[in-house]
C-alpha cells in the first residue's frame, strides 16, 4: 500500500492515465487518500474539498466527477431523477438507500439473488443492472 493520501490519489489517478491536476488530485486524495471506499454526491465532495482546504468551484467538482465516471474510476448510482451518488467501489454490488436521511452503502453482494432478467428489447442488450434498495428507518 502506498504511504501517504496523495500518495494513492495521485497513484489512482495514474492508473487511469488522468493528469494530476491540482483540483484533480486533491479530489482523488479525499475520494480514496484514505484506502477506503466511499459514495458521494458532488455536493458533500465540494464541503469535503472546502472543509480541507481544497478550494475548487462546485462546477469543477462536477466536472472532475463525470472525468473520473468516464476514466473508469468511479460509478454513478442514480436513486432518483435528481440525485446521484459517485462510487469508488467499481466492483458490481448492490446498494442501500436510506430515504430518511438520503444516504447510499453498499448491501451484501452474497445475500443479493436475482433469478431472471427480462429480455432486452430487439437490438438491444443489457449493458448493465444497478441494484438500489430503498429503505426507511422504523420508527
């Protein structure tokens, strides 16, 4: 494992041949510096990238997103038309939706069972399936 943060943010941005852009690489340091997997929105990346004295705009952050999206670093999850969640986990596995108070984690791919899929429509295929599961707290 390589020492420090920016260390292994510069190291995975390295490995999908991305630049390492100051904006970029303190993005990369907080998205995945500390060797653990993470969901964010663009908008707790931003206060994450304020609260650490990254200073980048909220477009930048939404660009640099959808570069790392496209660089095959990270997976968008969409909950619902308005909001999506970046993944650093590019492994396929299905998620939890906590609707009380907007959070994604991920839920055990083991326990997962999907036994059939609908077929695609002509001259289509399926590309991929994300799993979401919505939940809400009793109580």
């Amino acid at each position: 494992m390589i020492g420090t943060a920016t260390e292994r943010g510069a190291a995975w941005l390295s490995r999908a041949g991305l630049r390492p852009t100051r904006q970029r690489l303190g993005l990369a340091t907080l998205l995945v510096g500390d060797g653990n997997d993470r969901h964010v929105t663009a908008e707790s990346l931003f206060a994450a990238a304020k609260d650490n004295g990254h200073p980048v705009s909220l477009a930048t952050v939404y660009n640099t997103l959808r570069a790392f999206c496209e660089a095959g670093l990270l997976r968008e999850i969409t909950v619902d038309g308005s909001r999506s969640y970046f993944d650093t986990n590019m492994l396929d596995h299905p998620h939890f939706y906590w609707e009380d108070d907007g959070e994604l984690t991920d839920a055990p791919l083991e326990e997962l069972e999907i036994a059939r899929l609908p077929r695609a429509p002509k001259g289509a295929r399926i590309a991929k399936v994300d799993v979401v599961i919505r939940l809400s707290r009793d109580g």
